[in-house]
C-alpha cells in the first residue's frame, strides 16, 4: 500500500529526508577534496558552489558527495557509471540535498537552535564503524575510518550538526496533520478495485529474417547502442591478509609481569567471604525492631513483611563490600557480623532501617600464586596479542603513509599477496560467470572501489581485532563497452531482433486498433496473418498490484492494465527488442472501502505521512528564502562537466 500511494503523490522532500535521517554518515563522509591537482577544467577545490545564508558549500564537498552518492548507488545497480548517473539527475539531486542541509542548519543557528558537543559526540559514538569489539567507542576505529575515507573530522562533525539541527526542525513540521474522510474513501476505494483483461504477445523472433545481415548495419547499431553493452568499472586488487593467530606461540609474559598482575588483584585472589541475604526495608527504627523481634520468635521473614504491607527482598549472595555499595557500611557490618540462619540489626542506610537475614554463609579460600598461575598466563598473553595486534595494524598504516608499497610490507611481514582479476563492484568478474571470490572480498570490496588509483595501501578490518587485510587497487578499467569484435555474435543477435521488433510493433498496432473498434481479441489475432502465441487472460486488484510494487515484480503489461479505460487496447513494447504486447480492458469493477474500517485507517496514515512530509518539503522552502540561497551557476557548471570527463 506504501508503494502505492506513494506512486500517487510524489513528493519534493524525496530523496532529502532520506539524506538527513538514514545516510547521515554519508553525508559525514562527504568532505575530502578528490581534485588532487587543485584545479581541473576551472574548478578548484576552494571554489563555491553555492552560498546558503552565512554558509558557502565548497565544489570539493559537492564533487565528493555525488561520487560518494554515485557509489552507493553503483553498490545496488552495478552496471550504472558516472555519466550515466550524473545525466539521470544525480548531480542536481546531490546539490539539492546539501543545500538543504545547509539552509535548515543556517536556519536554526539563526534563530538560537543549536546542536551541543555532547549531543554530537554521542551521534559518532553511535556509528558502527567507530565501534570496538566491545561494543564501545573506539578511538582507534575512528581514526582509522576517517583515514581510510579521507575524512575531516571538523566538517564531520559540522555534518553531524546539520543533520541534528534537521532532527530537530523537521520533525514537528510534519505533526498535527487531518485528513477529511471525503479525501480517504475514494483512495481507500480504489484499492478493492478490480481489473480483467487479455494480454496478447507478438514476440520480434517470429520476423526475423533467416539471412545474416549487413556488417556495416551490425556495427552502425553497435555505434547507436554501445550503452546497452558497457561494462561497469573494474577494479584490480592486491591484497594481503593476515590474523591474530601470527602470534600464537610467540608471545609469552615475563615472570615479573605475571607476579605484578597477580599483586594488582591481590585482593581477587585473597580469601573472602560471601553471604546469600534478604532483607526488609522500613521508615523507622520502632517498626524494624517490632519486625526484628516477630522474626526471632518463629514467623518468617517473608510472612513477617507481609503482615506489614512489604514483601522481603532477596539480595542474593554478595560480598561484604558490594553489600556495602547498596545498602551502608553499618547494614553490612551487622549482616557480616551474624551467624548463619540469624536475624541481623535493625540498621539503618539512606534508604532506612534493613532488618537482615543470613540464609548462607560461603568461604572461598585465597589462592596462592602457584595455584593461579594457569589462569594469569592465559589472560596476559590474550591482552598482549590483542596489544600485538593493534600495534602491527597502526605501524602498517603509518609505512603505508610514508611511502612503503603492499609488496615492501608482505616481504617484511611474510605475508601472502594474492591478485583478483577486474572485478566489478558486487565482486563478479564479467569475464568469468564461475568465478567466486574470497568470502573476505565482501569487505575489501567497498573500500577497494572508494580509494582513487593512486591512493596508498589500506588496512582493511574483516573480523574486529582477529583478522585484517592490506590491500592496493593496482588497475582501474573504466567503465566503457567491450570491442565490437568480442561480442559480434551478441550484437547480431540484437539488432535483428531489433529489426524484428519494428515489424512486431506494426502488428501491434493493427491488433490495438481493430481490438478498439471492436473486433474482439482473438479474431484480431486471426486476421493478423501471423502465427502467435494464444493471448493470456489476466484478472487481479490495485491491492495486489501495491503489494506486488513493493517487491519490485509488477509485470509492465499489469501495470498499463491499470491505467486504461475499460473496453480498450494499448500496444507496449518489450524490453530489449524482445518484441511487443498488446494489452486489453475487459472489465473494471469498482471499489467500495466504505465499510472498510482497517482499510479506512491505513488510508489515512498513509496520507497523513504524504502531507506531512509536503508540510516539511513547504517548511524547508520557507527556511531558504528566509536565509537566502545563492547557486554559482558558471562553477556548477565547469563542475559538473568535469565529473563527466570533460576539460
């Protein structure tokens, strides 16, 4: 239903919202100048793209977000290139975005909203990627992260800001929305409504002509088509993997670091003593002594603090000094002081006067050096390895970054370097179906495809402390389409289904239109003259349509169904040449949701959503023109011809 009606209402906010509540941190990851040589086709990396009140957005902050956009798109569509991307709209998208987050950040600071130090240390904190094995922040990640992205931490967390002042200005903009029932039932209606119909297909292989065709007519739709057959980017990675298990049998502690670890927890090794407790909590001392004394002539403690309107608390077994932590040192000398089975104090804490019942006392002898030994050995050498490991990670970074190649690192290091063959962004190789990279690739894999060619080796975490990998991308093939040569036979194939597909059409046409006048489907087929296959009969609902739309599986046949006037015929070409449909309107039946309460109410919120989010689209117009938004026309230009390869 989502899908549905958001076909129905297209909204300007679109791709921004998204943008600021779900790829916050690739909008933190928008920030290193990728203009390596400071100015390219009139474009510097200092250059304004735009000025949003007192903000300027840099043409080294836009270049990078549509490549960092680009690439998340590529990671879904791998067949989509630069060009491709850019000419579909994704440079203005792109810039859209950033100037609205920009606008609304300008916007509160404007009008004293502000988003605190804290509130964004808290927002890094909670990025996976900054994350340890531990599930904490982890400093080391984090630099290694920015690092590896070419990130500034200042206009990271600038990022950050925006995006939290966008939280916090956007989200009520939307709220408070009402929706007329007279607005809900007609839409709510249409998803009971019904449609059959009649799909007839005209497949382009039944007028293809035997003959080979022309070489020149070959190469000239090669020429006119060479889109359809280009190969996405590829890239060509060394990489050199290596584990924690290098150190296994190499590193042993001293003696004098096992004696100094077990003098540090003396105290855990030395005999103690545990009680399992419970106890009754009461305002005043009168109470906890009339309770004491109930206790001591037979009732139990749980029957005890019923009769008074209280219910016993099992501590548990504890520690005289954690006892100490949750209650006060006088309640806990007088617990510690009792006897097993007996009844301790009363005595009070800042929670008031604890009467204490000693059900078990346990002593756990201390343990000598000797007798722990074992168990210093084992934790020592596990917190020097990860130690080791965390060192051995850090140096080849900082080698990386002074010059050192993967092949200077793996002698030193004895590592293994192997080589992938040019592999597409998903880990395919286009010219070999059956190849299967390593499991690790699907984590090399994005970093491998986000550096530039010339970028130094990075160290690349798979498993988080246990096993890393350096890698080196050594080739960039462009995306491009192969030799005409290498895929003759394929293109052959192509063009004389294409040629197939303009005869398939002119039947088409001829069915649709006598179907339209009248005729009915099957005798139009007859009197095509042609042998075709037996038209489909197709019957199903606009609820069946939405639910199939979410899955991205609605047959384009349906959906033109759906759209036409009842007692019709619509031709519809098929993808890639393969031929033509001719698609029929038997009978629409309408929709009554009226009595359809469920239906009703999911109507509503999903309007409710759609208006809203046109409340905030309209807000963030308003909070523009009220700060004033200048584009550099001229350097967004040069910019975007730029990323197109242009000079």
């Amino acid at each position: 239903m989502i899908s549905f009606f958001r076909r129905i209402f297209s909204s300007k906010l679109g791709l921004f919202l998204t943008f600021c509540f779900v790829g916050l941190i690739a909008v933190a990851f928008a920030t290193a100048d990728v203009s390596s040589s400071g100015t390219f086709g009139g474009v510097t990396g200092s250059g304004t793209a735009a000025k949003v009140g007192d903000s300027k957005l840099s043409t080294s902050e836009l270049s990078q977000s549509v490549n960092n956009a680009f690439r998340g798109e590529q990671r879904e569509n791998t067949a989509l290139d630069l060009k491709t991307y850019i000419n579909g709209g994704g440079f203005e998208d792109v810039l859209e975005r950033l100037i609205n987050s920009f606008a609304i950040a300008d916007f509160g600071t404007k009008y004293g909203m502000a988003a605190g130090k804290r509130l964004v240390d808290g927002e890094i904190a909670g990025i996976p990627t900054f994350q340890g094995a531990d599930g904490q922040f982890s400093e080391e990640n984090f630099r290694r992260a920015m690092q590896q992205q070419g990130i500034n931490e200042t206009q990271l967390r600038n990022d950050f800001t925006r995006n939290l002042l966008a939280d916090q200005l956007l989200t009520p903009a939307g709220f408070g929305v009402a929706v007329p029932q007279k607005l809900v039932v007609p839409y709510a209606s249409l998803l009971l409504e019904s449609r059959q119909g009649q799909i007839a297909t005209i497949p382009s292989v039944a007028f293809i002509e035997q003959s080979q065709p022309a070489k020149a007519a070959v190469a000239a739709f090669y020429a006119k088509n060479a889109s359809r057959y280009t190969i996405p980017e590829r890239r060509t990675i060394r990489y050199a993997i290596f584990e924690k298990s290098r150190f296994e049998g190499k590193i042993k502690p001293t003696e004098k670091e096992i004696t100094g670890y077990y003098n540090l927890k003396k105290t855990q090794y030395s005999a103690s003593e545990t009680r399992n407790l419970s106890q009754i909590i009461v305002p005043t001392q009168a109470a906890a002594k009339a309770l004491a004394d109930k206790i001591k002539a037979g009732t139990s403690i749980e029957q005890a603090a019923q009769s008074v309107g209280l219910s016993a608390a099992d501590v548990g077994s504890v520690s005289k000094a954690d006892f100490i932590d949750t209650a006060s040192q006088a309640v806990a000398n007088a617990a510690f002081a009792a006897p097993s089975g007996a009844i301790a104090g009363p005595a009070q804490s800042a929670l008031g006067w604890h009467i204490v019942m000693v059900k078990d006392i346990r002593q756990i002898p201390g343990r000598t050096l000797p007798q722990v030994r074992a168990e210093i050995v084992s934790e020592l050498t596990r917190t020097k390895t990860d130690e080791a490991m965390a060192e051995l990670t850090v140096r080849l970074e900082d080698e990386f970054a002074d010059g050192a190649t993967l092949g200077d690192i793996a002698k030193a290091e004895q590592l293994k370097v192997e080589a992938t063959p040019a592999l597409l962004a998903n880990g395919q190789n286009p010219n070999d179906q059956n190849y299967k990279p390593i499991p690790e690739m699907q984590r090399l894999l994005p970093i491998a495809f986000a550096v530039d060619e010339d970028s130094d080796p990075q160290i690349v975490e798979i498993i988080p402390g246990q096993k890393y990998a350096a890698i080196d991308v050594t080739d960039i093939t462009e995306s491009a389409p192969p030799p005409l040569a290498q895929i003759e036979q394929l293109v052959t194939r192509d063009y004389m289904l294409s040629q197939g597909s303009k005869k398939a059409k002119a039947v088409a046409d001829k069915i649709a239109k006598a179907v339209s006048g009248g005729t009915s489907l099957s005798k139009a087929i007859a009197d095509a003259g042609v042998q075709l296959p037996r038209p489909e009969q197709i019957s199903s609902t606009r609820a069946d349509l939405a639910r199939q739309s979410q899955q991205g599986q609605v047959p384009a046949p349906l959906s033109l169904m759906f759209s036409m006037a009842q007692g019709t015929a619509k031709p519809l070409q098929a993808p890639r040449d393969q031929g033509w449909f001719v698609v029929v309107l038997d009978k629409l039946n309408r929709g009554d949701a009226s009595k359809r309460d469920d239906l009703l109410q999911a109507t509503r919120a999903q309007f409710k959503q759609v208006i809203g989010n046109e409340y905030t689209a309209q807000f963030i117009n308003a909070m523009k023109a009220d700060i004033g938004v200048e584009r550099n026309e001229t350097t967004l230009s040069a910019l975007k011809k730029q990323l197109l390869g242009g000079n």
